[in-house]
C-alpha cells in the first residue's frame, strides 16, 4: 500500500496551484480547454494547453490516456483525456 493521502481543500485550485507538485484535470480529445476549470489552466499554465495541442484533434484514441507539461511548471499539470 502506498503512503498517499487524499486532502480535500476548499478554494480556487488555479489560484492557489502552486501549493500543489501536480494537478490532473479531465480534458476532452478536441484541445479546447474552454470550459470548466480548463480555461483557468490554460490561462495561468499555457504549457498546458501548448502540449494538448500537439495531440490530433478530435481522436478518440485519446480517451484514458494524458499528456503533461514538461517544461518546469509548479505544479506539473497532466491533461487526462476523459471524454
């Protein structure tokens, strides 16, 4: 068994994001990340979206996998591919 915990915070994730080392967020297959908590993300990390782009729009092969940025971001944001 590993030794994570799961911490429930209350507050603006984006805002405070820092205080995290990695955030997973759902993305969709088509790179928009305009909606939801995405915008956010994308507004304050643009890696983030940079890398989501790099993937084909609109493949569905996408769902269940991630990207994340690896440029030095803190925290790391991973794009999982949920829908």
């Amino acid at each position: 068994m590993s030794d994570w915990k799961l911490k429930y915070v209350v507050g603006d994730l984006v805002r405070d994001a820092e205080q995290f080392e990695v955030i997973c967020h759902g993305s969709n297959c088509f790179n928009t990340m305009g909606a939801g908590i995405a915008v956010g993300i994308r507004k304050k990390f643009p890696e983030a979206y940079k890398i989501d782009c790099e993937t084909q729009y609109g493949d569905t092969k996408k769902l269940g996998t991630f990207t994340y940025t690896k440029e030095q971001t803190t925290p790391v944001i991973v794009n999982a591919y949920t829908q």
